[in-house]
C-alpha cells in the first residue's frame, strides 16, 4: 500500500522543526529514519496531513563524552551509536542492545531519538534509557526541557512529550567501579521485536555486595519496566549468596500487565522473562565481578 498524501518539510534548525509543528498542529508528524512512521503510513494505520523531516537538523547528530555521562543526539543513527568506541567504552549497554534491533538496514537508518519517542514497550533503546537513568532533552515553542527516563514512558507508545516537542539527545549516565552490564532476550527470529527481555546494570563494592542494581524489563508490559522492589533487596547482599534464577523469579512474579497474543500466554512469557533476567543477571555479574 501507498501512505496517503502529505507535505513534505524538511526545516534546516530545530526552532524552525518546532515552529512548523506548531504551526501545522496535530496534522503533522515528526520523520526521523523512518523505519516505524513509514510503515504506519504505508499500511495507513496513521495518515498525517504535514511531515517535518528531521534530516537536515546536524546539530541533533552526534556523541559527545561529558565527564560523568555522553550524551547522544537524537538524530544518530543505531548504526552510529553501534560504531562509536566512546558508547563501547562508557555506556557498554547502550553498545550491547545495538545490534539486537532489527536488521543492518534498519540500524542504518533509524535513530536513537526515533526508537525512543516510539517509545515501543518491546524496543531495546527505551528499556536501556531507563535502566540507565537516562535523561531526555527536549525542544519546544516553550523552550527546553529535561525529563527523566522513570517519568517519559507513560504508556504503549507514549510519553511525556507534546506533539510540538522535539526529542533533541539523550543523556546516558557512566556507571564507574566495578559494574557490569547485560541485555538479553527472546524473538521468534533474528531482528524481530523481543518477546520478553531484560537490560541489567550492577555495581558492586570492594567486599562483592550489590551496591547500585538496575533491572530493566521489556515486551511484559505495556511500557518498559524497572523491576523496582528485587532492585531494593539486592543493595547490600553478598553477590556470592545471590541465585541468579532467583533473581529472574523476583522481577517478573508481580507483573500484572503482561501482554499476550498468538505467539506466547502471558504466562509463557513471564517464565521467559525469569529466565533472560537470570542469564543476564548471571553476564553482568561477572563481569562486574571481573573489574
Ligand atoms: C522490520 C523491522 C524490525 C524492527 N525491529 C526492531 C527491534 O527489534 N527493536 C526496536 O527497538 N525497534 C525495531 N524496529 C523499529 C526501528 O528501530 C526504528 O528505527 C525506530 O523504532 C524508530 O526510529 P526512526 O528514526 O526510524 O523513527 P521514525 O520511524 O521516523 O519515527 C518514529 C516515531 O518517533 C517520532 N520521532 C522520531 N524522531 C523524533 C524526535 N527527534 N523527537 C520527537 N519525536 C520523534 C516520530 O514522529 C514517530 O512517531 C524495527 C523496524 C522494522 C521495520
């Protein structure tokens, strides 16, 4: 199928992006790599008078290291944000869930700031945000702003923004010491969306007790999750007396709003959520532990 017709605008500043959506109200729609617009378009799920391609915008492209965090622009591509040594480096999760979304051709064209206004419950770019604590920068005819990952997921493929809000970079914080990273999860095959998976972050102290711990979970709910409560009862244990399939257990047992469809129950999906949470549990682990 073809989208229905549109005007095409290309802006070249991001106050120029954010006067048009202004202007152009909610007919008009933000193009970033295309690779979830476009399809929406095609099969006519969405149909948008205005779109305001953000391809011109250079100064939402880039990585930049600043002390304590980096800070990705929100026009990078996944690909780029894969190629860099500086996320490799210091945001090694970030680095790590590249290649698991989708094919070559679409990390060669989608974007990180795309991937995370999407805000899709199962993508790997918004459950690593939030795991990280990241924080999103924004423009709008009102000025900028931050908001932080725990309160931009509001629900399935929503958040906090406005629809004349520009998503400008994201702000990823570098976890110093002894931490370990993992992302793992499940798809029927290669490159499509995880049926249930699982971003984890942990920091340990010189004696091996959980210091910092971040257990991220995504396609078991309608939003990606923070698996809060097993987070506090890990701070302060001796890594050395925690059972990793214990760990999976704990984070998934409360969810109540898992989705289930023609590929998995929720209940099958709850049990392969325990088990990428006690894989990636058992990765970062080491990890952390080999520092
Ligand atoms: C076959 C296939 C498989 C895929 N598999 C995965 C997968 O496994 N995991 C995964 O996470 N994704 C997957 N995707 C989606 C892909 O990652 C997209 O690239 C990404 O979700 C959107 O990025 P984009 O730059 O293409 O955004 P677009 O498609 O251009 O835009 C997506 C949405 O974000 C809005 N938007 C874009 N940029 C901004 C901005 N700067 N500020 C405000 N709003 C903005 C748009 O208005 C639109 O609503 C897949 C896509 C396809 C086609």
């Amino acid at each position: 199928m073809k989208p229905a017709a549109f005007d095409y605008h290309a802006p070249g500043t991001a106050d120029e992006a954010v006067a048009l959506l202004a202007e152009l109200g909610e007919e008009a729609k933000i193009l970033a790599g295309g690779q979830s617009l476009v399809p929406m378009l095609a099969l006519r799920l969405a149909v948008f008078d205005h779109l305001v391609d953000l391809r011109r915008l250079d100064d939402l492209r880039g990585i930049e290291s600043r002390g304590d965090s980096v800070w990705v622009g929100a026009g990078t591509t996944h690909a780029a944000v894969g190629r860099s040594p500086e996320i490799r480096r210091a945001v090694p999760l970030l680095h790590r869930a590249t290649p698991l979304i989708g094919h070559f051709q679409i990390r060669n064209r989608g974007t990180i700031g795309g991937a995370i206004a999407h805000a899709d419950a199962a993508g790997e770019y918004p459950v690593v945000a939030l795991t990280l604590d990241a924080q999103m920068h924004t423009l709008s005819p009102r000025g900028q702003r931050t908001v932080a990952a725990a309160d931009y997921f509001t629900g399935m493929w929503t958040t906090a923004m406005e629809a004349d809000e520009l998503l400008t970079g994201i702000t990823f914080p570098v976890w110093p010491g002894r931490s370990g990273f993992a992302i793992e999860e499940f798809a029927r095959r290669a490159g499509d969306f995880a049926m249930a998976g699982t971003s984890i972050a942990v920091r340990l102290d010189a004696d091996s007790r959980i210091e910092k711990v971040a257990v991220g979970l995504f396609g078991l709910a309608p939003t990606p999750l923070r698996a809060a409560a097993i987070e506090s009862e890990l701070i302060g244990r001796p890594v050395a007396e925690i059972e990793a399939a214990e760990v999976g257990r704990s984070a998934t047992a409360a969810l109540d709003s898992i989705p289930a469809d023609i590929h998995g129950s929720a209940d099958y999906r709850r049990r392969v959520g325990a088990v990428m949470v006690a894989r990636a549990w058992t990765r970062a682990v080491e990890e952390a532990s080999n520092d």
